[in-house]
C-alpha cells in the first residue's frame, strides 16, 4: 500500500481491486490505513455502495472493521449509510452493513452520551428498522439476520412496538430457519421476555 496520506479514493479503489481474496491480514492492513486518515472514510463508504459487485464487499468488510473503532466517523456519515442500505444486493455486503445497523442501536440505546446518539435522526432510524426487517422476511444468510435481530432488539428498547413485531417474525419462522438462526433468536425472545416482565 502507498503513503498512507496520500492515498486518495482512487488509490483506495485501486488497492480493494488489486486483493484477490479477502483475507484478515488485508482487511487488517487496509483498516489501519483508513483509521489513520479520516478524509478515506467517506471514500470508503462510497465504494461500499457505489458498485455492487466484489469491490463493495471488500468495502463493506472494511468499513465493518473500521466502524468497530471510530463509530463516531460512521455517526458524521449516517445520511448516506442510511439512505443506500437497503439497496445491498450482496449477500456478503449485507452481512456487514447489518453489524454496522447492529453497532449504531446499540449506541442509540445506550445510557452513554455518544456521537451517535446526538446525530441520529428519527428519519435514519427508521431506514434502519426497515431495512433491518427486510433482511429477516428476505431469504438472507442467517448471520445478516442474526445482526438485524439484534439491531432491533435495542432499537425495541426505546420504541416498545419494534419487539412486539419482531416477536411475531422469530416465532412465526424460528421452525424453518437453521439451528444457529433458533439459537440467536432464544436468546432475543428470552431478553425481550425478560425486558416487559421488569
């Protein structure tokens, strides 16, 4: 990889192509890269859902990891994650956008103070819990559904008529699903039981 401070969104795009198979080492190098330079970020996020193919999910993986460092450089670009999610055809794309989605709750129900939590509008919000619950009706991979379950159980959190719908999508689908699908989604029933029996 080039100068960390040179690199412009083109060369950014130019190092996603150039990786073949995404491995750890390269999510990890390209990562550092991003965090060491916040102006790539955005960059980042427009490559994540600008093309559709497997430059964006090298993106979209990236953009995960990076996202588990710096939530507040996700918090100044929600407008753009938030409007262009649910157009994720990918299935390798979605899975990390809905733990970016999963990310982002978890910050609007936390008690702590967060840049999320001051930026966020209800209009992003809803995005969210829409396209988070298009990902559980849609024949998504369980590990994307896993994240949504989860996004909108926090999200439940703050507007009570969330948990009461995705209660009837788990119970309605958790025979059909996988085993790792029932066994994430036990354990949202049982918090969300125990959340209206306080």
């Amino acid at each position: 990889m080039g100068a960390i401070t040179k690199m412009t969104k083109y060369s950014l795009l130019k190092e996603l192509n150039a990786i073949k198979v995404m491995s750890k080492s390269h999510k990890d190098k390209v990562s550092k890269a991003i965090l060491n330079n916040e102006r790539l970020f955005k960059s980042l996020i427009e490559i994540a859902f600008d093309y559709n193919d497997e430059t964006s999910v090298k993106a979209a993986q990236i953009l995960e990891a990076a996202c588990e460092k710096r939530m507040d450089w996700i918090a100044y670009n929600l407008p753009y994650f938030t409007e262009n999610i649910a157009y994720l055809k990918n299935e390798s794309a979605i899975r990390p956008a809905a733990k970016i989605c999963n990310l982002i709750a978890q910050e609007v129900d936390s008690k702590f103070d967060s840049p999320i939590k001051v930026i966020v509008t209800k209009e992003q919000i809803a995005q969210i819990i829409e396209t988070c619950f298009d990902w559980l009706v849609k024949d998504t991979k369980v590990a994307s559904k896993a994240h949504a379950m989860e996004a909108l159980y926090f999200l439940g959190n703050q507007m009570k008529w969330i948990h009461y719908e995705l209660k009837l999508i788990i119970e309605r689908d958790i025979d059909s699903e996988s085993s790792a699908y029932a066994s994430r989604a036990i354990k949202i029933l049982e918090k969300m039981a125990k959340n209206n029996a306080a």
